[in-house]
C-alpha cells in the first residue's frame, strides 16, 4: 500500500506539467437479460512514466432496496459471485501491448491508496481513530492506506451485516496489527473518529451531520454516501481530480445516472426508466479546489486543529490505473510471475 500511495501521488503531481495525462471515466449502457437490471460498459484511461492504461469493465448492474431500506449499487458479469473488469497496459514510447491485468485487486489498491493521500494531506497527524462505514474490500483498503500515514490505534467498523464487520475485524486487526472493534450502529463507529471513511456501495448517504465532530476528516468512495447536510459541516474540501467528462447531454447521454459522471444509454424509453434518474453527485463540486491546487499552495488545506477536512475520492481514475497498472508489471516481471504472451499475437502486417 505504501508504494502505491507513492506512485499515485507521483503521478497526480505530474498532471501539473502535462507529464501525465487521463481521460475521465465514461459509461455506456444497454439493456440486459434482467428486467430489473441494465449492462454497463465503462472505462477510463491515463498515461505516466511512459505507460498508458486503459482500464474497462463489464457489469450487470442492479439496484436493490433490502428489507432495511437499505439501497445499493450490486453488479456481476455472468452470474452473480463473478466480475470482469481488465486493465490493459501499452508502452507509450513505441506503442508495445505490455499486459493483461484482472483489475479487481488493483480496483481496491487505487481507491484506497486515494483515501490515503487525502488522509496525509488533510487529518490531523495525531490521528488515532477511524470510523469505518463498510466492511468489503473498499474498507479493508483504506484500513490499510490509512493506517500507512497515520498511528491509527483503533479503527470502529460498522456494516449492516454483523457477520461480515466481525470478519473484517478479525481479518484487519491480525494484518494491521491495531485494535478493529465491529460495532451495532454507524453512529457508535463516527464517535469519536478522527477520521471518518464511508467505503459502501450505498446509493443514499451513510452519514448524518450529526455525526460529524470538529478535527474529523472525511472521504468516501461513492458519489451518494455524504449528503449537503454533511458537506455543509465541512471547512475544507479537496477534491482529488477530474472525475467525470462534461458532454452535450440528451435523452441517451446523461450525466448522474445510476452513479456514472456521464455516461451513453441505449434502449427504449421504458427500458431506460430501470435506471436511477440522474441525480447530483454532492461531493463533486463540494470544493472547487483539487490536489495540485492543494500541494501547490494555491489552495488552503487544513490550518486548524478544529476544522474539518473532506477528501472527495473520486477522479484521475484513468491515471490511477496507469500508475498503478506500471507498478504491478513491474513487480511482475521481478518476480517472474504471469504468463508471457508473444508481443507479435497483437501486430499486424494490414493497415487499419
């Protein structure tokens, strides 16, 4: 995790001089064999220290309200328990294909290594207790990213499941080395924090303003976990970059839908009414300033011990992907790990 929450920060710096570049995500959907759910091809792509990503998935997406009222964002490819998303490398000095990468792990590293950024530049360096809102893989990166740039001695977690908060708490504790104590409510998870994450798939928000304490610092991974209300407690908002691009919008292309920044719908008009309505995303334009203006000095981050901070975790998802992506191949090809496909499978002798 420390590594990765190098080469991303490396890499965001190098947006400022025009040494790394990336084009935000974008989404295009179409119906699916689900009444009650939409296909979703996204990707996004960036390029750094000479290597070009373009990451792309391929979802079954629902959105499910449980018994609890409880409404998120679920997806699968195939069926459900399997996903195929896939990051693939090029050489941007001579256009070499590099890899075929399965994005799931690298998914979790960047969001949460983004988390870490924010979490050095913005909280408290006391920094002792985290509230976690989330028990998947999301949370169980910014436990570790976290953790990685501050003496974090206690993390509260809390999810709606109590068997899957009282694994992450025995699984995270033994690699962090830390106290993790699973707890009932949200509410028992933010007293207190010094940090507050919300790693969920949540299409409301997670949090209430309440909750939110002087000194806290804030991040998410979903565009819908924190509302106005809590945005308003906040002092001083950074966000890490660009997240979405800004296109001519009609009836099938649409910022907000579901939780895309824009995206492209077929379909007819009563199959696209199975998708969320586009909505706002609150914590994209929460704060105008992002991470160049932040460590340039252009924008103020925190000065007080009682301000609150919010990193908004969300854009250079393409870079991410790059920096990231460069980082695996090259501990791959240290360690000898993968498999080696010839270079000339992917070359042809006819013009396209």
């Amino acid at each position: 995790m420390s590594e990765t929450i190098e080469v991303l920060e490396q890499a965001f710096r190098d947006l400022e001089d025009g040494s790394a570049m990336h084009r935000p995500r974008l989404d295009f959907y179409a119906p699916c064999e689900r009444e009650d759910g939409y296909w979703r091809w996204g990707t996004m792509e960036g390029v750094w220290n000479g290597i070009f990503a373009i990451r792309m998935k391929s979802d079954v997406m629902t959105w499910p309200v449980d018994d609890a009222g409880n409404w998120t964002a679920d997806k699968y490819c195939v069926e459900p328990g399997t996903w195929c998303g896939l990051v693939m490398l090029f050489s941007a000095r001579n256009g070499e294909p590099l890899a075929f990468i399965n994005d799931g792990v690298i998914q979790h590293m960047r969001v949460g290594a983004g988390a870490g950024i924010g979490a050095r530049h913005l909280s408290r360096e006391d920094s002792r207790i985290v509230g976690m809102i989330g028990s998947g893989g999301m949370a169980r990166t910014y436990a570790m990213a976290i953790k990685a740039v501050r003496d974090i001695e206690l993390i509260r977690v809390f999810s709606p499941t109590r068997a899957n908060r009282e694994a992450f708490a025995r699984e995270m504790a033994g690699k962090l080395d830390i106290e993790i104590l699973p707890v009932d409510t949200p509410e028992e998870a933010a007293a207190g924090a010094d940090i507050l994450a919300s790693a969920t798939d949540s299409m409301t928000p997670t949090i209430e303003p309440s909750w939110v304490e002087p000194g806290m610092h804030l991040t998410n991974v979903g565009p819908f976990e924190f509302s106005e209300a809590v945005l308003d407690r906040v002092d001083v908002a950074i966000r890490q970059g660009t997240g979405g691009l800004k296109l001519a919008e009609s009836e099938n292309a649409r910022a907000g839908v579901a939780s895309s920044p824009m995206a492209f719908i077929a379909g007819t008009p009563e199959e696209r009414r199975r998708l969320p309505a586009s909505r706002p995303h609150p914590g994209r334009d929460a704060g105008s300033a992002d991470f160049n203006d932040l460590v340039s000095g252009r924008a103020r981050g925190r000065e007080t011990q009682e301000q609150v901070t919010f990193y908004y975790n969300m854009g250079n998802q393409g870079l991410q992907f790059a920096a990231v992506g460069g980082l695996v191949l090259e501990k791959a090809r240290s360690a000898g790990a993968g498999r080696n496909l010839p270079t000339d499978w992917f070359l042809q002798d006819v013009r396209d």
